[in-house]
C-alpha cells in the first residue's frame, strides 16, 4: 500500500514539529513570567524590608491570589498604612504568608510594614498582628 504523498512531502514533521515546539514554549513562557513576576516581587519586599521605614498598619482588604509557595499562601493586601511622621495612606502589596498565619489575615487586623519613602506604593508586611515588643530585662 501506498502512503499519501503529505507523509512523503515531510510537511507532516513540519506541522508535528511546529506543534510540538508551540506546545511547549507557551507554557513554558506563562510560567516563566508568573515566576519572575514572583521572585521580583519577593526581592523588592526583601529590600524593602532591611531599609524601608517601619509603621503600622491595618488590614483593609485581603485577596488570595492563587500563588502558593511550599504550601504557603500569597496573599494581595489593601492596606491603612499609619506613620508617625506623615499622613496616613493606603498601599497595596502582596505577601506570602503561613498557613498557621492566614487567620490573623482580616479587615481590621493590624500589621507592621515598612515602606519606601520616596515612593509609597512601595510597602512590605514585616509582621502581622500585633507588634512585637522585645522583653524588658
């Protein structure tokens, strides 16, 4: 029997290549982006985090955004930012937080941040929940 000339013509290993290739390098390229999109936003909170000035915080709004990171939960916040030194203003920011952790995550409830002066769409969740006191000796 005779096999049809498309199979002869090597334009089906074209098409089967050109598949497979797309098929591969759109997942590929999504998450590649989501990963960079991550690890930036965890290198700016890091930075943020050693040089940011410290204030606290309310809990306005919390989203989940369906990033998880060894089971952890990210988390994007609307948050009361309230300073010392300045006005008050709201920021938005996303955290990854433990799963023992996610119910201190309500309006309402307060957190520390630290947030970039010049820019203060900039802001890093230090810690939640009440803020910590070092012990008195």
């Amino acid at each position: 029997m005779e096999l049809p000339v498309i199979l002869g013509s090597g334009l089906l290993t074209v098409v089967i290549l050109l598949c497979v290739c797309v098929s591969t390098i759109i997942p590929m390229s999504v998450a590649g982006f989501f990963l960079y999109r991550m690890f930036k936003n965890m290198g700016q909170n890091s930075s943020l985090i050693k040089s940011g000035i410290q204030a606290p915080a309310v809990i306005l709004n919390a989203e989940d955004t369906g990033a998880s990171m060894n089971d952890n939960p990210q988390v994007r916040l609307t948050l009361q930012v309230n300073p010392a030194d300045r006005p008050s203003f709201q920021a938005v920011t996303t955290t990854f937080v433990s799963r023992i952790r996610i119910g201190m995550i309500t309006p309402g409830s307060p957190a520390m941040v630290r947030f970039d002066p010049n820019d203060t769409t900039k802001v890093a969740v230090e810690s939640l929940g009440a803020p910590f006191t070092p012990p008195q000796n």
